[in-house]
C-alpha cells in the first residue's frame, strides 16, 4: 500500500518556508514521497515555469537526504483545492495512504472537508497533516514585491539557507529575467518559444462543471496553501466563505482589474452584517435533493410547505411504466424486496439495472422491469418544475432551494465535454462533428464562405497569405469542407445557387494547392547519389553549434532601422563575390571528447549552464537531460553510438585538429533523418560544419555580471578534417547515414530590395492607425528592443472583460503575427512604453523576413533554390565578425516544425 504526502499550492515564487514545509512532510510521516503540484496561475509575471526552475535548483543542490522523496509536477489546474481532489479521485494509486499538507490557515478549510467521499470509493485513506510553521515562512506577495523592487537582498534571505551565494544568485536571475543567453543552443527556438504560448505551456480552460465543484465542497480560488493564503491579504474565516460565494463574473465586468480588491472589500462589509444566512453545505444539498425527489415517502408536510404538489410518487409512475397496466403495482418495491413506508435507496436501483445489462437477453417482464427501474432513477433524481408551486418556492429562491430541484437534473459524476468552441486539431472523442478544427486558436484566420467574394477575400487576407503554404492547404480545405456541408444542406434555390459558385471556386483553389504540395515534394527530395557527388566537394563551416545562430538584427553592429537595411545590402554584395552557405534545417547535435572513467568517449554538449551539459551528456545521460519522449534522446543515441565506434578509426584526425586532448572542442554539426525539422531531404545525414571552442566566461548583463557558456570558432585544416570525414564514412554508413560537408551558394542576379521596401504595411491603433511603406517604417526605427521584454494581452477581443497578459519578447513572433493580422494594439499592449516597443519590434521583424525573401530568391545551390531551405549562412567579416543567417520567411516557417 503506497504512502504519498500531498503539497498543492502556487508557489509563486517558491521560499524556504515551502520548500522546509515539503522536507517537513518527508521526515514527520510515514509517506514514501512527497508530491509537490505547482499551480498554473501566473501571479505578477512570476509563471509556472519560473516556480519550476526554483524547485529544481532548491532540490538539486539540498544536501538533505529527504529532498529524495520530494517529486515536484505541474498542474494545469489554478486551483489547489481541485488539485487536490483531482489527485486524490483520479491520479492516486487505489488503496493508498495520501497525507495531505496543511499550514494553520487552512486545517478547517471547509473546501477539503468532502475529500473522504472521493477517497473511499477507491479505497485511498486520507488524511489532512498540520506542518508547523516552517523558518523562512513569508507571504509570496512580500516575495513578488521583493522582486518588483529590484530587492535582491530580502528576495534571497528567504530562499533555502543551504543555497550557496552562487546559487541564490541564479535564482535571483530566474525570477529577475537576468538569464540573458539568447543564444543558447538548449533553446533553438526561443524566440518562436516566447512567442507561442500555446507551444510553450498553453494549457486549457476548466472543464470541472460548477455543479460538481459545489458537490466537493464549495467554489474554487486561486493562491496556494500554506504561507501566502487564497488571497493577497489575510481574511477571517467568515470573510473567506463570503468571499467564495460572491460571481467573480459580475466583479469582473463592473470593476475590470480592480475586481479582487473590490470583491474582499465587499466580502469584509458583509461579514460584519448580521442576520446573513448561513451557508449551504455538500452534505445538506444530497439530503435535500433525495428529498425533493421522494418527497411524499419523506415527509409530505415539509412537501406541501416547500411547495411540490402532490403528485405520482416515483414509485407509482414506476409502477405504471410508459402505459397503464404495463406493470402491477409496487413492481420494483416488491422486486427489489422492500417493505412499504421505507425509502428505496438509489444505490439498490442502480445495482438492479447494472444487473440486468450483464444479461445476455431478457424476458418480456425483465424487460418491462429494467423500464420501470430506469424511470425510478431518473425520478429519484430529478424533481420536474411542472410538481413546484412557484408562489410557495419563490421565497427559498436563492438561499435554500434544493439543489436540482426546480432547476436543471442533477447528472452525477461530471458532464460529458461538449465540442470546443475553438479548434483543437483532433475530432472530441464521441463527436459527431467532421469539419477540420484549426490546431492553434492563437493563429486563426478568420473564414466567410456565403458567397464566391466571401472566399475570395478570404484568401487575399494579410493573415492568410502569410502562412506557410502547408498551414494555407489546411485553411483552404476546411472552406471547401464547410461551403460543401453548406450546399448540401440548402433547400432555397437561390442559396444553392450562390453556394454552387462558391463551391466551384474553392474547389479549383484546393486542386491547384494540392498541385503545389506534390510539386514541392517532389522538388526537394534528394538521393543518396546525389549527396555523394555533390554536398562534399566543398567543406565550409556553417557555424553556431554552441550559440544559436545570429539573425541581421542581433549582431552588434546593428541598432536601427538603417543599419538592418545596410546589413541585408551589404550582406547581398558579399554573397555575389564569394558563396554563403544553405542554412541545412536539421538539428543541432554538437559533441565534443572527453575522459570518462578514464577512457576517451563522446559526449553531447547543449552549450546550456546545466551539470549535465558541462560534464557532456553520455548516452546513459540522455533521459535525464531531455525527458521521456524528447527527440535529441533517440538523435544523441545515434550520433553517439557513432562517433563512439568510430573512435578508433578518427583518432589520428582528432590529434591533428587539436581536440583529442581538449576537451572543450565542439563538433558543430547538423542531424538530418528524412523529415527532421520543416525540410524533407529523402536522406539520413551529418553535416559537419567545423569546430568551435566553448568555455564560460562573465559578460555584463542588464543588472550586473553574468556567467554565460560562449562558443567562438577556431581554424583548422580542412584537409585534415576531409581526413576526418573520410574514416568517419564507413561506420556512418553501416549505421544508415553519410556524413558531409555544406552547401555553396551562387547569386542569379541582384536582388530587388525595392519591390519590398516600397510595400505599404498598417498599425492598428483605432483611430490613430498608421499605413506606410517598408521603407518608410524602417528609415523611423530608432531603436532595435532585441533584449527588451513586454506585457502582451493573448487572445485580445475588443469589448472583452477578460485579460490573458502574458510576458513576451518585443522581437518576437507573436507580436509580429499579431500586429501584421491588424489587432488593435492599443488593446494588445496596456503600457505607451510596451505599444512604441511592439511596433519597433514589428518592424524589425517585417524587415527580416521582407528583406531576407529577396535575397534568398536570387540565391542557388547544387541543393536548388535557397528559398527552399531555412537560409543562406554568411561569413564576412567586413559585415560582421560573427557568422549570421539570413532566413526570409523561415522565421516563420520553423512554425510548424515535427521535431
């Protein structure tokens, strides 16, 4: 029987009165583990992921042999309480002792008080453990404006003691944004991470109905447990419960983002009243609603007083089935062996009819019987409104009607999801429903199919054209599925006329989309032929392995508007001198040679901060580095079992380069199987690129001195890394894969930056919109807010009361996406400072992909035409002294990536 102590809360941030509240439960009862669930609700920017990374780095570097039992999870769910009973209901292991961690300020929360009943059907002991003030005990709104304030201080005097300043001060810099490596190589896409909040952690809405949280005990609110409370101040007890049972909805919509503050002020007005009735319990609703439904069995008195008119008890109607006579009197009484006057209890009418469906077939009274039973149930169960005398219910509207009675029938258990509103990528399990649903709300384009103009405008959307063209092939396809269930269901023949045009046109556009996926595969398929005549001839490095690969906009050198546009100018008179390099979309596998043991062996190295990274990742290493299911655990796996092979055979090569006895040489290279990223090659592959030397050095941050992984490239011969290459093949082709170089460029013409630059684009600010030139909004940009962080409200509609505020980068793809689809940023961005930043970095961005189309239009390849691949890799030290990429629209397309 498994032992399991139980802490939910927010932790937003997590202390060391947490964090000792956890090694409490580890050491003062009989639990195996303690489970820490992290709540989803973003508190002052401090989100989920931030309370993660403090937990991990408070767990790993705890001496205490107790932080082993402690497992710390993330909840999808806002609420402790529904955590709670989640756990305990449907996560738990049947049969198991759960111990249920509690600070003072929550032991006689009567919202845990109906915990027992989920419990005992599954044989679970429950039980609620008081854990004694904890040191280190402080409100997490003292910590949050700890951290507001810039007050490093008072933020780490409350972390764990055992944390040695190093450590405080990396966990400083998690809460503080002082984590500035925007080029880590663990985060390929970080920027398309800070910009999708639904690939980085979106998470769904609650789907608990409000019946049933009523049934566990009361509503739910947000906060944590133990220090820091339900809300941001602490509330009497008779506050509290006040404070649950008043609509958030209706603060919401009066007060905007003042409504909790009016909500409490409201709750403590009322709590000082008297008279106030009291409030409605679980465990009195149950009772009841059984006696709403068998109310002449129970009490006719209180019936006739409460309102029901007499009527057929559900006896009776049993009795009588659908028609007079089909059954005699009493029938399910006297079948289930009851004596008159006793109440028939639900459980014994619902054990007869789960009797009855076991059986293989049933006589004509079985039959007859099983009717009769299931009107029973539903008798038992509901109370219909036409048996309420409305004048005598009235009075108890509100304040003690039975539940269910003359409202809605109560169901048990939850309510089956309906089908969502908003797309989720896959049919609702048991739905009717086959039109396609789009996988991503954040990225929608808004569909009209009534007419042949409807469609038409449609497709000539900013929002749709700059999809990429498989996420144009889905939006195309669900037009023609729904303009095709239109036309079938239409009767009017003149609606069936206008559909019949619609659906014509849409149904040429789906074959001439269908035309350009086949034509696009069959284009960028390559043969194993092709690679060994071609991609070798010429060894260039593509760079970056150990540092994300710069875009125009994050060199140095860059600031403005004028000096992108001089970047990309520049950038195309280089390449018509000397050839770039194809950007090969694959992934980044870079390893390097070390001493394990003893014994030379090749580890993986991410270029991250983390222990694993700096001792290099073995391939015993790899699922504790990435998790179960991560793509680079199968990709390290093969490239490792590779190199490691081929040891033997490379030594002599890894001696002449210089990285058999330093360990901090880097293999720069990419993995290609097939389809890795976004490009389909046909063909297993490794792309040495060449070697880079990673070491730590301290670089100034934002707020002081930061210690950042750098990687910076070194020379070598190539004939001794061909050499390399060249022993290297026989072990990579009996595993499946070649190894080769990169891709030299050739320029066809010069490219037409004018075509773009004179392309006019509008900023949505209501009345204040601004439409202008490309040229024009660039030549304005003042300032490149690369490093500069802003508040973006996700999911904005205009006249909505809810806010969804989110921290985003300013350069970033959301908030590209968002204002080149014409949203409203006066809407979007709250802060005048984050509006001026969100524009700036819109442009940057328009820029980037505008600009870097032309260029690579005009790029080929022995690989064909560089607008096929994720870009062209430039190396010019008179532009720039580190290698950087030029992307166009693949700074988009990356979007929809498998890996």
């Amino acid at each position: 029987m498994e032992k399991i102590a139980l802490l939910p809360g927010g932790f937003k941030p997590p202390h060391a009165g947490h964090y000792n509240m956890a090694i409490w439960l580890a050491e003062n009862t009989n639990a195996e583990k303690v489970i820490v669930k992290v709540g989803a609700k973003e508190r002052d920017g401090i989100t989920r992921e931030i309370s993660l990374q403090l937990w991990d780095l408070f767990l790993k570097n705890d001496p205490n042999s107790s932080s082993k039992k402690i497992t710390v999870i993330a909840s999808n769910s806002n609420s402790p309480v529904q955590d709670v009973y989640d756990f305990v209901e449907n996560e738990a292991p049947k049969e198991s002792t759960i111990y249920l961690g509690m600070g003072e300020k929550d032991i006689n929360d009567a919202r845990f008080k109906n915990i027992p009943k989920f419990a005992e059907p599954r044989g679970i002991k429950f039980e609620t453990t008081l854990v004694p003030p904890q040191a280190g005990g402080v409100s997490g709104t003292k910590m949050r404006e700890f951290i507001k304030n810039n007050d490093k201080k008072s933020f780490q005097q409350y972390i764990p003691e055992f944390l040695t300043q190093e450590q405080k001060d990396q966990a400083w810099g998690i809460v503080s944004s002082l984590e500035e490596d925007l080029y880590n190589p663990e985060d390929k896409v970080l920027d398309y991470m800070k910009s999708s909040e639904f690939k980085a952690g979106y998470t769904k809405k609650d789907d608990v109905p409000p019946g049933y949280k009523y049934r566990r005990g009361g509503m739910y609110t947000g906060g944590g447990m133990g220090y820091g409370g339900m809300y941001e101040r602490d509330l009497s007890a008779e506050e509290e419960r006040i404070a649950q049972s008043l609509p958030d909805k209706e603060f919401k919509k009066r007060y905007g983002k003042d409504w909790k503050a009016v909500k409490i002020a409201t709750a403590t007005k009322m709590a000082k009243k008297e008279g106030m009735y009291p409030p409605y319990k679980a465990d009195q609703v149950q009772k009841v609603r059984y006696q709403a439904s068998d109310t002449f069995t129970n009490s006719p008195k209180d019936a006739k007083k409460k309102g029901y008119l007499e009527g057929d008890t559900y006896e009776k109607m049993a009795a009588k089935g659908k028609k007079a006579g089909n059954l005699k009197q009493g029938t399910v009484r006297k079948r289930l062996r009851i004596k008159d006057g006793e109440k028939i209890p639900l459980s014994r009418i619902t054990k007869a009819i789960s009797s009855l469906k076991k059986r293989k077939s049933l006589s004509d009274k079985d039959k007859k019987y099983l009717k009769a039973l299931n009107l029973a149930k539903t008798l038992k169960t509901t109370t219909h409104k036409e048996n309420i005398d409305p004048k005598a219910q009235k009075k108890y509207k509100g304040k003690s009607a039975p539940y269910g009675s003359a409202y809605e029938p109560v169901n048990e258990g939850r309510k089956k999801k309906p089908d969502p509103k908003v797309g989720t990528g896959k049919k609702p399990k048991g739905s009717g429903r086959r039109l396609y649903t789009d996988e991503n709300p954040s990225d929608t384009v808004k569909v009209k199919f009534s007419t042949r103009q409807d469609i038409i405008d449609t497709l000539n959307k900013a929002s749709f054209k700059s999809k990429p063209h498989k996420r144009q092939s889905q939006i195309i396809n669900l037009i023609h599925q729904r303009v095709r269930a239109a036309l079938n269901k239409a009767k009017d023949p003149a609606v069936k006329k206008r559909l019949r045009s619609g659906f014509e046109y849409i149904k040429k556009r789906k074959e001439a989309s269908k035309k350009k996926t086949q034509r696009m595969k069959k284009e960028n398929v390559f043969t194993k032929d092709w690679w060994k005549e071609i991609i070798n001839e010429i060894l260039l490095t593509e760079g970056g392995a150990a540092g994300h690969m710069a875009h125009p906009f994050n060199l140095p050198n860059v600031n403005n508007g004028k000096q992108l546009l001089d970047v990309f100018e520049k950038s195309a008179d280089s390449l018509d001198k000397k050839p770039g390099a194809i950007k090969i979309d694959g992934v980044n596998a870079s390893i390097r040679l070390v001493d394990v043991d003893g014994k030379k062996q090749f580890v993986m190295d991410r270029g991250s901060k983390k222990e694993l990274d700096l001792k290099g990742i073995t391939k015993d290493d790899l699922l504790d580095r990435f998790g179960k299911g991560h793509g680079m655990v199968k990709i390290g796996g093969e490239v490792l079992d590779m190199f490691n092979e081929a040891l033997p055979a490379i030594q002599n090569d890894l001696k002449k380069l210089g990285a058999f006895n330093d360990p901090n040489i880097l293999f720069n290279m990419e993995y290609v199987s097939g389809k890795t990223n976004v490009q389909d090659y046909g063909a297993n592959f490794i792309a040495i690129h060449g070697l880079n030397k990673i070491e730590s050095k301290e670089v100034q941050g934002k707020r002081g001195p930061l210690t950042k992984r750098v990687s910076s490239e070194v020379s070598y011969s190539k004939d001794d890394l061909q050499s390399l290459l060249d022993n290297l093949k026989p072990t990579a082709k009996k595993r499946g894969y070649e190894v080769y170089g990169s891709v030299p460029t050739t320029m066809k013409k010069k490219p037409n930056f004018n075509a773009a630059l004179s392309k006019n684009y509008t900023v949505n600010a209501g009345e204040s919109s601004d439409t202008k030139s490309l040229g024009q909004w660039l030549n304005e940009l003042s300032n490149i807010p690369e490093t500069d962080f802003i508040f973006m409200n996700i999911g904005y509609k205009t006249g909505s009361s809810t806010v969804n505020r989110k921290k985003v980068g300013a350069v970033s793809k959301q908030v590209y996406l968002a204002i080149l689809n014409k949203e409203n940023i006066d809407g979007l961005f709250e802060d005048a400072e984050d509006r001026k930043k969100a524009v700036q970095g819109f442009v940057t961005y328009l820029a980037t992909e505008k600009l870097g189309d032309e260029v690579l239009k005009v790029l080929d390849s022995p690989m064909g035409s560089a607008d096929k691949h994720e870009g062209v890799v430039i190396r010019d030290e008179s532009i720039a002294k580190v290698p950087f990429k030029i992307t166009g629209k693949f700074i988009l397309g990356g979007m929809v990536s498998d890996f």
